[in-house]
C-alpha cells in the first residue's frame, strides 16, 4: 500500500494564506483539526491543554497537518508542538 500526500508545518497564528487564484488548493479550518470549529486552533489547542491539567502560556504552537484542498480535506493526523514562552 502507497499513499503519497504532503503535509504543511504551519504557526497556528500565522496559517498561510494563499493568492485568491490558488485558495481552492490549500486552505486550513479549525472544523478540520481540532475541537470548536468556530473558534481559532490556537484557542482549541489551549483549551484541550487546559482539559489535561497544562496551563498555557501564550508561547508558539506550531502543527503538522493537511490542508483542505479543492473543498476536500483527508486528514489522518494532526500533530501539534506547544513551546513554551521563556522569562
């Protein structure tokens, strides 16, 4: 079995935004990802942090993910890296 697919490394607070012409191929929702899909996936990562007991603390999150192309998305797997701030 081959499955050949490319993933996008990606700061939740910085998700790419293509050209208007190439929007339809790649675009990122938090529907597609992780908790509310009305709220941002910044705030749906911080609140499923909260819900294991790990404050966070406004560091960067950064995700591993498929986008959403043409209207369709196949996402497996969504991996997100939490940083902590330092101070």
């Amino acid at each position: 079995f081959t499955y050949r697919s490319y993933s996008w490394f990606v700061d939740v607070d910085r998700l790419p935004v293509l050209p208007r012409i190439m929007r339809p191929l790649a675009v990122f929702r938090a529907a597609d990802h992780l908790g509310d899909p009305g709220a941002t996936i910044r705030s749906n990562v911080e609140r499923f942090l909260r819900s294991r007991e790990i404050e966070p603390d406004g560091g960067a999150i950064r995700m591993l993910t498929s986008a959403r192309v043409f209207g369709h998305v196949f996402n497996p797997l969504t991996l997100f890296w939490c940083y902590r701030m330092s101070g």
